[in-house]
C-alpha cells in the first residue's frame, strides 16, 4: 500500500500503479504524472579508514607484562593526579594580574619547569590507562584471549544535527583473529555547535 504524502496537495486520488517510476539514487518517487517528493533526514555516511593500532597494541602487551594490570591502573592514576598538581602549581607563574592564593608563588623559570613536567605526566597517564582499555577492548567474548580483535572493515559512521550538536554514531567491525568471531561494536558522541560570537 502506498502511502500519500500529507504536505502534497491532492489534485486526483487515482493513480496509474503501472506506470509507477522510482529513481534509485532517491529524491523522487514517480507514480503516474505525480511525483512524490520523499523526505530526507539531515544525515551523511561515511567510512573512516582503518586504525593501526601497533603502537598502542606492543605497549600495552609490554607494560602490563611487566606491572600487571593493577599497577598500570594505579601508576596511570598517580601520573594524572600529580600532573594536574604540577600544571596548577605553576599557574602564578604565568598571571601577574590574576592570583591564586592558595598555590605556591614560584619564579617564572621554575613554572615553566612545573608546568612541562606536570604536561609531560598528564599524557603518561594517559597513555597508561588507555593500554589497559584497548587491552579490555579487544578481548574477544567469545574465546576470551587477550589482545584478539581486529578491525576487518572501514568502521562506519553516521551524523546527524541535533540540537545539542553533531551526533556521530560510529559502528566498528571487529573480528577475532583466534576463533574468527565477529562482532560490530556501536558508540556515539555529541560534538557541540560552535558558540556564535558577538559582532
């Protein structure tokens, strides 16, 4: 059954269903002399390219090797929390205007030392804990080896406008390079409209 558009205005309800006319790349439905317009939503496609992964993959097979998964987790955590304290701690270095009382005055030269070590552990950390998650992350569900699933196809993704922002949905495809199991993997996430600036 085919079902009328409500916006189109309705000039003859008989229709000739054999001369019915669809355009296959969309946008136009011909049935009879009347063409229906079909209605789009505002979402565009396309395909990422596939990720390699070696580097992130051999440093997390070393370092939890070698720690163990609980120590990584600890260390990420310690290299975070005492970056975020070294980045502030060098924040009156660099405002003559704005004072932080309650953090240490240092010189300027001391603050740009605290400010790259405190950059340098933030980014330890993170990479320490992002090894425990990709390690997490492919671990097939089904055999339970470590360190199994590849991408064997360009992941997909969808976006669409909303009224928070872009919303991409990604969908990955993943297989088991063990016991060949595939699976598809969705996650999303919200990137918000730039903030119009007063002119």
């Amino acid at each position: 059954m085919i079902k009328q558009n409500k916006n189109e205005v309705n000039t003859n309800s008989n229709y000739n269903l054999k001369n019915n006319k669809f355009n296959s790349n969309g946008g136009e439905i011909h049935i009879g002399d009347k063409i229906h317009q079909e209605i789009k939503d505002n979402s565009v496609s396309y395909e990422l390219n596939i990720q390699d992964n070696t580097f992130i993959e051999n440093f997390s097979k070393y370092i939890t090797k070698k720690l163990g998964d609980k120590k990584v987790a600890i260390w990420g955590l310690i290299e975070l929390i005492t970056g975020l304290i070294s980045v502030f701690s060098s924040l009156n270095s660099f405002f003559d205007n704005i004072s932080f009382t309650w953090l240490p005055n240092f010189p300027k030269t001391i603050g740009i030392i605290f400010l790259i070590v405190g950059i340098i552990l933030l980014l330890a950390g993170v990479v320490f804990l992002n090894s425990l998650k990709y390690k997490k992350d492919t671990t097939c569900e089904k055999c339970n080896k470590e360190y199994a699933y590849l991408q064997y196809k360009n992941p997909l993704v969808r976006e669409v406008e909303t009224r928070e922002g872009t919303r991409k949905n990604i969908i990955e495809y993943l297989e088991c390079r063990y016991c060949h199991d595939k699976i598809e993997r969705k996650h999303h996430k919200i990137i918000p409209y730039e903030e119009e600036s007063d002119i």
